[in-house]
C-alpha cells in the first residue's frame, strides 16, 4: 500500500512538472507571437507608405495581408480623428466638424489619385487567395 501511494506522488509530481513546462512554453510562444505581429505590422506600414509614395505596389499581397494592411489603415484612422478631436478642444474657433470634413475630403482625395489612371478611370482590382486549405 506503501509504494502505491509513493507511485500516486510520483505521477503527481511529474503533472505539475508537465503543467508548469507547458504554462512556461505557451508564454514564450505567446510573446514570440506578439513580437513577430509587431514586425509584421512595422512591414505592412512601411509597405504602406512605400505604395503612397509610388514606391511600391499592392498587387502581390494575399488576401490576409491586405486585410492586415486594412486594419492598420482603420488603427491610423482612429488615431488622426482623436488627435482631430484633441486639437478641436483647444481651438475655439474652429468646429470639429470643419476639421473632419477636411480630413474626410484629404483621405478621399488620396485614394482616387491611387486608384485612377491617367484617364481618371478607376483601376479595376481583384483580389485572389489561391491558397488552398486541407
């Protein structure tokens, strides 16, 4: 009976020993993932102002990184109408929704000079994801 309950500690020692190495693997690669999304993110923004600038183009991107891109894009967005709102606080005399209206008719402005060819036609853009899931 003896050694029965010594084998019961045994395995139970060896659980929490398989418990807290897996706790410590899945925080390590938590944080690897956190950091390698940084880099991603820094990648795409850089792509970013790389195609505003006529630099480089979106073409070859996949369906999830131009979804990413997009969500960089929405994050930018929210942070110029905070700074937007943030500026219209200190200035009395000039409306938020002036600064807004502005800012709106900027971004529209920017992209129809990305999307438009020299005719003033919209370029056409399809966007595939030929990966294939099992």
């Amino acid at each position: 009976m003896r050694f029965g309950k010594i084998l019961k500690m045994e395995r139970s020692n060896k659980m929490v020993n398989q418990e807290a190495f897996l706790r410590k693997k899945i925080k390590e690669m938590n944080e690897q993932l956190i950091k390698l999304r940084k880099e991603n993110r820094e990648e795409l923004t850089q792509l970013l102002y790389s195609n505003l600038s006529g630099k480089a183009n979106l073409h070859n991107l996949s369906a999830k990184d131009l979804n990413d891109l997009i969500d960089i894009i929405d994050k930018s967005l929210e942070g110029v109408k905070k700074r937007i709102k943030t500026i219209a606080a200190k200035n009395d005399d000039t409306s938020l929704a002036t600064q807004m209206a502005i800012a709106t008719k900027a971004e529209g402005s920017t992209m129809n000079e990305n999307f438009n060819n020299e005719d003033g036609k919209a370029n056409a853009v399809i966007i595939t994801d030929n990966s294939t899931t099992n």
